[in-house]
C-alpha cells in the first residue's frame, strides 16, 4: 500500500514538473505568425511606421499593403483612429500629420485631423 | 524493483507526460506577438518601413527600438537582401532609405554606395576672418559685451584639378516631349570612345550618376542624364568632385522646349 501511494505522488510530482516546464520553462513558441496577432502596442507601432514611410515615399499602394495584415476591413478608418488617439494623447504634431495625412489618401478625414493636413 | 527504481521511473513517466500535455496538448497560447514571431513577408515590410521612417524623420534611438523587435542575428544580410530587391527594380526611395539605415549600422555594400554618395551636404563656404560683433543683440537672455563666432572648423582643401576637359561643348534645343539632358561621350587619349565610364552628376543637396556605353547605337562612349528644370548641375568623371562642367541648366530654347547639352569629353593634356 505504501509503495503504491508512494508512486502516485511520484507519478503527480512528474506530470507537475512536465507542465509547468512546458509551459513556462519551455513554452511552445510560435513563428510565422500573422501579423494581426501582434500585440496593440506593436499595431500602433506599425500604422505609426506606415504613416512615416508614406510622408516618405508617397506611395499608397505599398502604405496599403502593410497595413492590410493589420486586418482592418477599413484601412482609413483604422488609421483615421490611430490619429485621432494620437491627437488624444498629446502625441507631437508631425506624427498627428504623418496619421492624418495617410488617413485622409486612403479617404477617411475628420475635422479634428483636418488641421494637420497642410504643413 | 526497489522503490527508489519505481519512484525515479514514474517521476520520468510523469514528466513526459506532464510535458506532452504542455507542449501538444493545451500549450500557452500568446495572444499578442511580437514582430519578431509574424511572417517573414510582414518582417520584411516592417525593416522596410523603419528604414523608411528613419530616412523622413531621422529618428534613430526609434529606429532601433523598431529593429531589436525583430530579433534578427542577421539584420546586415536581411537589409543587404532587402536592398538587393528593391535596388534591382532601379535607383529607388525605398531602396535608398536601405541602404542609409544599412550605412548607418555599418553594413553599406558595395551596391549601397551610389544613394550613398548621393547624400552630399553642400561644403560651408569658410569666412575669411570670425566675425566680431561689439554690440550686443537684443534679446531676452543678456549675452556677452563681445562675441566671437567662430567660423566652422574647416580644412584647406584644394579643388582637384580634373583629369578630363571639355573637347566640344554644345547646346541642343529638344523637341516633342523628351526632357532636356546632359549628353557626354567620353573618349581617350586616342580619341577612341570610352564605354563603362562613370559620369557624375552633381546638384546642390544630391548627386547621381550614369555610366557610359549603354546606348552603343548612339555611340559607345555615349551616356545621358535627365535634366530637371530647375535644378544646376555640374558634370564629372569618375568621381562627383572630379568636376569638369559647371553651372548647367535646361535654359528655355528661343523656339520652343529647354537646351539639352552634349559634351565630348577627352582626357586632360598636360
């Protein structure tokens, strides 16, 4: 009876340390991952960095292409928002124009955006 | 079996298990990635974008926090492929803002060098003596009775004399729709036309440059330049400070369109 008690608690102990080994030792880590599945912080980053390189480039095909993965069915609307919290947030001007500038090529404005919109 | 046996045995089993659950079974689920974890297209557009954002906005403590999210070990080679692609298209922004961010890491190609020596910053003209201002400006902050401003620390250079020369210089009036040009051949001491030389063209802020013998149905010594209107250029060989032309412009034609300028250019005789 002892030796089969004894098991159990060895049996127990073992899955234990397994789990929790597999799942914060060595969790499962995952690549290829689409990039909706980025972190809010990291989306934001994204329509930030999309916006800069559009006041760069001028090209609203490729601004358009890196932020469709975001996936958002309405791409002005989804940067339109960016810029409106940007504003919100007291973020410096240039960054508000950057955002209101590509949200207002992929047709979305508002009046609180439209301020930024000439230099 | 002794029990330490049986003990030690069902701890292992338990723990395979233990981890086959973990891993197979119900492993952690991250809800958020990182940009280093998304597809290897999206990684991509995001070193490309921050190239970007670097090249307009200048932002380089921003640029890389945006880099170390992607946790490459290779991020020269990444940018170098990047920059490939994109600069196989021809002379590009984006492959421009590469190869500065690829420059800025200390990871320029060869390849790179052309947008790189493009990136000229007009050369400060020095001021003969530093200025001396006796009287103070009004301002809110008090400034010194005397000032002296020193002028920027400069070198003497020498202006290189060029190892090539005008041998015929003339102005084209162009027709249709074409740009006005700058049209150079490039010949040798023996007057035999030159292909694979390279021609700079400078402006004030930016350089470029054509390498000649790439329209051999013209002349094999025979390359172009599309000129803006109001722009300025020079015309050098072989490197953008070898100037040989000066101060040309697209000048409006008395009949119609803007004077395109074609020069035969030989090398220098002592």
């Amino acid at each position: 009876m002892r030796k089969i008690i004894i098991s159990l608690i060895a049996l127990t102990i073992g899955l234990g340390l397994g789990v929790a080994i597999g799942w914060y030792v060595w969790p499962v880590t995952y690549t290829e991952a689409q990039p909706n599945r980025m972190g809010a912080s990291w989306k934001d980053e994204s329509i930030w960095m999309a916006a800069q390189a559009f006041a760069y480039d001028h090209d609203l095909e490729a601004a358009q292409t890196r932020l469709r993965p975001l996936d958002s069915e309405d791409l002005g609307a989804l940067v339109l928002e960016r810029a409106t919290r940007a504003i919100e947030q007291n973020l410096p001007a240039i960054q508000i124009a950057y955002l209101a500038r590509l949200a207002a090529a992929l047709g979305a404005r508002s009046p609180q955006t439209d301020v930024y919109l000439t230099p | 079996m002794s029990t330490r046996a049986l003990v030690l045995i069902l701890l292992v089993i338990g723990l395979v298990l233990g981890l086959g659950y973990a891993w197979l079974i119900d492993p952690v689920t991250f809800s958020e990635s990182s940009p280093a974890q998304v597809t290897k297209a999206y990684r991509e557009a995001w070193l490309l974008m921050a190239a970007e954002a670097y090249a307009q906005d200048d932002d380089w403590e921003r640029t890389q926090t945006r880099l170390d999210a992607l946790r490459d070990p290779n991020l020269a080679q990444t940018l170098a492929a990047a920059f490939d692609q994109y600069n196989a298209a021809g002379p590009n922004a984006k492959a421009r803002a590469l190869a500065r961010l690829a420059d800025r890491l200390n990871a320029s190609t060869p390849g790179m060098q052309v947008y790189l020596a493009a990136i000229i910053t007009p050369t400060p003209r020095p001021s003969p003596t530093p200025r001396v201002s006796a009287t103070p400006h009004r301002t809110e902050t008090p400034r010194p009775t005397a000032t002296l401003e020193q002028p920027p620390t400069l070198t003497p250079t020498v202006t290189p004399i060029p190892d090539y020369q005008v041998i015929d210089r003339r102005a084209e009036c162009g027709h249709g729709k074409q740009p006005p040009q700058i049209r150079v051949i490039v010949l040798d001491a023996l007057g035999q036309s030159v292909p694979g030389k390279e021609v700079w063209i400078t402006w004030e802020g930016g350089a470029d440059r054509f390498v000649t013998g790439l329209k051999p149905e013209i002349d094999p010594g025979y390359g172009d330049f599309d000129m803006q209107l109001d722009q300025t250029y020079n015309v050098g060989v072989d490197k953008p400070t070898s100037v040989v032309v000066r101060d040309l412009r697209a000048e409006p034609c008395e009949t119609e369109g803007r004077t395109s300028w074609r020069f035969i250019l030989g090398p220098r005789t002592p």
